[in-house]
C-alpha cells in the first residue's frame, strides 16, 4: 500500500542543499568550545593537597660508665678540724676510728637529673664507695621530632571513546533507519558524536551530536 503524499515528510530544500556545511558548522563550533573548555578546566583541575605533620619518636637509653681517678689531692688535716684530730682518750679515739671506717667503706648513691631543653631530662646515678666514684649511669628520656609530608595527588580524567548502534521506529510502519557510530568523551566532559547509517529505503544518513554537561561532576 502505497503512503499518501500528505503523510511523506521531506526535508526543507534549504536544509537538503546546505546539509554538508551545517555539519561543518557544527563540528567546527564544537571543536571551538571543546577548545576553551579545555583551558577552563586545566585551571580548575585539582592541585596536589600536601599536609604537614609532626611526628615525635621517643628514645630511652641506659648508659653505665666508671670515671677514672686523673689526680689525688692530699687533704691537709687543720687543727681547728676537732673530726679528724686524734682524740687522746682511747675510747673515744676507737669510737672515732670505727665512725671513720664505716662513712669511708659506706656505699652512698647519688642522683641528680638535668633537662635537655625541651626535648626532655637525663638522670645521672653515682655510686660512691671508699671515697671513689664506683660507678655512674646515664638514664636518658628524650623525644625528637620529625617531621613528616604527605602529598597526595589527584588522579587526571583521561578521554575515552565509545561504540553503538542505534534503529529508529515511527509509525505506522516499523523501523525506519538503522545507525552506528561512536562518541568521544573528554576528560573535561565534553562529548561529540558521529554516526552512519541507513534508512529503510536504502539512502544513507549521516550525524553529528555534540553534548555539554548540566550539572557539575562530584568527582571534580
């Protein structure tokens, strides 16, 4: 059955005769945008995020040490020094004695701790014994800050293609044209088409599409 001339739809003459420029318009219009919208996004991409911090490490250390004897000083005994002047009473010049042996061989352990700016404190031990150094020890409890950059860098968009097909229906009579084609999308959003295909009556058809986005990407 053949269709009625008033339900053929042609297209504008002036559509048909300028078909060709129009899609060189378009492409050309689009290439332009993608263009600009280029250098707008490039300024809006994403800088490197660098965050500081400040790490403490704490050090504890335990160091045992014996200084050595360098030079004896005789001790001149003084009159007036009643402690160290024999007694002429013999009782008392034992008690004297036995006081005097036992602060000599007594052991007598000195502490002291002295802070290291704020970095913390270091205690020193000394053990005197026989009227000598016997021993010393350091026991150090400092804490050293270090300081630490974590830079992290956000992941580029990359462009991407895509492949289709598409058939297109109308009524009353089934498909009327069948498309394939492929789409650019920019790592800027920015997405441009083309397709080729064929209409039921065997004619060719040719398209672009261009697309912009609406809404701003969550992921920007």
């Amino acid at each position: 059955m053949r269709m009625s001339r008033r339900n053929r739809t042609y297209m504008p003459n002036y559509l048909k005769n300028n078909l060709f420029s129009l899609i060189v318009l378009i492409l050309l219009g689009s290439l332009v945008y993608l263009q600009w919208k280029n250098k707008q996004m490039i300024n809006a991409l994403p800088k490197p995020e660098v965050v500081r911090d400040t790490v403490w490490s704490h050090k504890d250390t335990v160091v045992f040490v014996k200084p050595q004897v360098i030079e004896t000083i005789p001790y001149k005994v003084e009159r007036e020094s009643i402690k160290y002047v024999p007694d002429t009473n013999y009782a008392r010049l034992v008690q004297q004695y036995h006081e005097l042996v036992e602060e000599l061989l007594a052991t007598h352990i000195l502490r002291d701790s002295f802070p290291v700016d704020t970095f913390g404190y270091v205690n020193v031990i000394d053990t005197v014994s026989k009227n000598n150094i016997q021993g010393r020890s350091y026991i150090s409890h400092l804490k050293f800050p270090s300081f630490v950059e974590t830079v992290t860098v956000h992941p580029e968009p990359k462009d991407s293609w895509y492949w289709g097909a598409g058939i297109g229906f109308q009524k009353p009579s089934l498909m009327q044209n069948i498309t394939t084609g492929v789409l650019f999308k920019s790592k800027y959003d920015f997405i441009l088409g083309a397709t080729i295909g064929m209409n039921n009556q065997g004619a060719a058809i040719y398209g672009v599409q261009t697309y912009w986005p609406l809404t701003k990407s969550n992921d920007k």
